[in-house]
DNA sequence: GTCTATACGGGGATAGAC
DNA sequence: GTCTATCCCCGTATAGAC
C-alpha cells in the first residue's frame, strides 16, 4: 500500500545504501533522512522506528533476489547450462548493483541473521531448494558425478562467486590493485574461471569424460 | 611491551569477541570494560581510543593467523597434500574460535578494510604468495591442471571453506537446522567435502572433455 | 504529508583522586 | 595502574504546527 509515494521509495533507496555501506548500527536516521532529501521526522512517519525502516529494506532485496534466481534455474537447458547461468547472475547481481551483497552479507554477520531469519527460509524453500534439484538432474543424467551430496555441492559452487565479492578488498590487494577491487576485466575473468572450476568439479571423473554425455544432444 | 599486564589482554580478550559479534559501531567501551572486570577508563590508558584498540586486537588476529597458515603451508608433502592440509586449517581456525573469522570478516565488510591495509597486504606477500606457490608446484609436477591461474584457483580453493563460515546462519537453515549453523558432524563433512571438490577440479584433465563437449562428439 | 523544536538517553573521552 | 565523577556530543524518537 502507498506504493506510489515518491518520499517513501527515496527513503528506502537511501536507506539500502547506507544500510550496506556502514551497517545498521553505523548509520542514522538523521543521514538516511538527508541523503533522501527529506526531513528526518518523516521516516517515523513511514516506517514506524530504525528497526523497520531496516526490515522493510531486507524485504524488498530478498524478494528481488529471489524473484530473478528462480527464474534463471528454470530457464530451459542441460543442468549445466542452468547451473552456469546462475552462477552467471549471482555474479551480475553481486557485482553489478553496489548495494545488495554488501546489505545480505552485513545481515549475516551482524546478528547471526537473526532479522531475517523468514527470508532465509524462503531462500531456502524456493532457490537453494531449485538450485539443488538442478545438480540431482544433472547427476540422474550422468553429466555429474554421483558420489557428491547436492547440497554440498551447490553450496560450493555458489561459494566461488560469493566470497569473492565478500572478501573484495582483500583479493583486489591480493592481486595487485586496490582495496576498492579488481577492475571489472578482472572480475569477468573470474567468473568465468570459477564457473569452469565448478563445472570440472562436478564433472563425471575421468575415467569416461567423453561418454559422459549419455542422452544429451548438442543444441 | 608491557605484555605481561593481566589487564590489557583482558581488555583485548574482551574487545576481541565483542567486536566480532557487534561490530565496531555495536560495540560499547563500557561493555568491554565490564566484560573485562576492569574500569572503562581504564581502557583509555592503555590504548588511545577505540580506534586504536580496534587495530590492536586486529593486529594480534591477523599475525596469529598468518603464522599458522605459513607453517601449515611449508610443511613436507605433496601439493595436494600441503592444499588439503591448508583448507583444514582454515576449518579449524574459522571454525574452532568462535571469534577470530566474525572479526576478519566484519572487517572486510565494514569499511571496505580500509583500516587493515597494511595486515592483509602482509596476508598477500606471505599466505597467498604461498598459497599460489603450492599450487604452481602442483602444476608442474603434473598434478594439477596447467591451463588455470593458480590465483584464480586459490582462490576458489579458499572461498569454499570461508564462505561456508561467512553464511553459517542462511546455511544452517538450508540445510534443515538453526541459525546457530549446522552441527558439528555436518561442518566436517562438508569441509571433507569442499576438499575433494577442489582437489577434483584442480585435477581434472586439461581440454578433452570441455573442448569435446562443444562439439557434441569426442571421437 | 512534511516540517520545527525538543526530550531523553547513551556513548566516547577526560580530569584527577588514590 | 586503577578507579570516580563528569562533560559533551549525537542519535533515536516524539509532540505538535502547518
């Protein structure tokens, strides 16, 4: 309701990117209020306190994320395909918007998630629950290995992409630049580097890589 | 100097897990000074300001950390055998001492590491350097596969192990639990786990069955 | 809906006694 | 070295005018 307010969606986006760069405790009303442009009597006016001003950012990112993930895994394709393409967006998403990673990954460290504990669940029932059932596809096919738990290996996979962006400032020292990260041309390369790390991993072993493809047809 | 005063490693005790569970900003002087059983002012004659204890108790982490990881990294063996023992100790370090990751990781996320500069470039001309050189060794010996960037993959390497960590909570619910993460048994076995997937896609064979699978036929 | 003004508490930091 | 007492700022939140 009252989606149309233009005062609210400018508190909220100002919110999300203080939120992600400084921390729930880190950041205050006064600042969220003066980023937005708005008076800072006005967030208690929308949202009732700083708690759900913060919830109601949490909200809407999950949503999102989970909204554009599940329709990545159900695009159509091999498991292979499918699982590459989400890798591919979860590094569209982490990279490309500044301030969705950063708020995630402050929730998780913050309070042991204990804001979001719903969210997670419905991460949980819907897209990591998905992402699991792609690798099953792809072991029932002969394209995986069988002897991997497929969650474990999701959780792999998806670790590749995300602890990159979680440890940003140290990799991009690691690598010779700056704290403020690779260039881009760098984290390309890397995406693409762990998507084919994951995929080798969970490759058929070698004894019949070639034969693996039982009842795949190239497309 | 002055190391053998009682009081200030309390004070570092203290100030150690309470930054790693609320960050620097959640964190109060007076709660740490209470933690520690000592006066609040006294915190102040030890260390300047909080900004200085802050960096002290990093400090201490940060050299602890790169001690271990060094040693375990020079230790005898084959790469694979000095890789494996590497992400063990990072299971154990992350895992056993309930504060030492929270406190790596908050840093990373709050202010872009900017006030560990100096520690993670140490972290990159000792732990990493050797890391990467494992890996170049288990290149040429044959071991591992030669068209990969031994960085890229140690850091994939690494990413499995720590973000494992860095979700514990959203994990913990994936996998049918709390946000209190997985039982102990479930934390080994997938450290087992992400083991055997790196050292999968460090070994797997060099082009025959990417190339091949382009084509659709592997003569 | 949006603003001004303000209360109330809590946090960092200091002076100085012991 | 350790404590008591205190200052001062700043953050959340509310009351109420427009």
């Amino acid at each position: 309701m009252a989606t149309g307010s233009s005062a609210r969606t400018d508190i909220l986006d100002a919110a999300q990117a203080r939120f992600a760069r400084q921390g729930f405790d880190g950041t205050t009303i006064k600042l969220i209020a003066a980023d937005a442009g708005v008076n800072s009597a006005l967030l208690y006016y929308y949202f009732r306190d700083k708690e759900r001003l913060y919830q109601a950012v949490l909200d809407r990112l999950v949503q999102e994320m989970v909204r554009r993930g599940v329709r990545r895994l159900e695009a159509p394709g091999t498991p292979e395909e499918r699982l590459r393409g989400f890798l591919e967006l979860q590094g569209e998403i982490f990279g490309g918007h500044p301030h969705f990673y950063p708020l995630l990954l402050r929730e998780l460290v913050d309070h042991a998630a204990a804001r979001a504990v719903e969210q997670i669940k419905l991460v949980a029932a819907t897209m990591f629950r998905r992402l699991c059932e792609v690798v099953e596809q792809g072991q029932r096919e002969g394209a995986f290995r069988g002897d991997l738990d497929p969650r474990f290996a999701a959780i792999s996979c998806v670790s590749m992409v995300a602890h990159f962006f979680t440890a940003r400032p140290a990799i991009g020292l690691f690598l010779g630049h700056s704290t403020q990260g690779p260039p881009r041309a760098v984290v390309q390369a890397y995406l693409r580097h762990a998507a084919d790390f994951a995929i080798a991993a969970l490759s058929a072993p070698n004894l019949a890589p070639a034969r693996a493809r039982l009842k795949g047809s190239a497309r």
